[in-house]
C-alpha cells in the first residue's frame, strides 16, 4: 500500500497550492479519502474528507469556501485545492485512505508566508 504527496511548497498570503495523492495496492475505489493536516506542536486536524464515489465531501470550518477536496477514480488520485491561503494553513498535509483499515502517506509541507 502506498499513498504519495506532492504539491506543496512555500505560498506567499493569498496564494494557492494544489495537493495531489496518488494511491496504490488497495482498492482506491472503496475507500473514502481525506486530508489531515498537522503544525508544528499541535494535533493532527481533519481537513476535508471524500467519499469513496465523491458523493459526500465535508470540509473543516476553518477551510470552507477556501479547499475544494476531489478525486479521480480512474486515475487513483485525491486532490487538495488550496486558495486564499493563510499564515495558519502552515502544517505538514497528509492524505489518508479509510474504510476498515486506515493508510496514511508521507506528508508534504505547506509554507504560508510573506
């Protein structure tokens, strides 16, 4: 099983990322798919989660109107769009695969700063 970020990177205030996670060695399509994020000394937070058909999506208060989560299915990819960033979103993003097991990748680091 593997789960592979990309996309992050130093964003000045304002700015947008994208988030990319490729899946492999599971069943990408029965698995729902969501985005963590973590800061230097604080609690890993739940940021947007996708159903397995996208379907369903919920987004953290913090995010909405700002993230946009999508997938891909055939493609075995999960996005993250990440607009009007923030100082705050500065964490290390993880995506993760969950059903009756739960997969997590590696994280890529988010940088919001002037």
């Amino acid at each position: 099983v593997q789960l592979v970020e990309s996309g992050g990177g130093l964003v000045q205030p304002g700015g947008s990322l994208r988030l990319s996670c490729v899946a492999s060695g599971f069943t990408f399509t029965a698995y729902s798919m969501s985005w963590y994020r973590q800061a230097p000394e604080n609690e890993r937070e739940l940021v947007a989660t996708i159903s397995n058909t996208g379907g369903r999506i919920n987004y953290a208060d913090s995010v909405k109107g700002r993230f946009i989560i999508s997938r891909d299915n055939a493609k075995n990819t999960v996005t993250l769009q990440m607009n009007s960033l923030k100082p705050e979103d500065t964490a290390v993003y993880y995506c993760k695969a969950h059903l009756w097991a739960a997969y997590w990748g590696q994280g890529t680091q988010v940088t919001v700063s002037s």
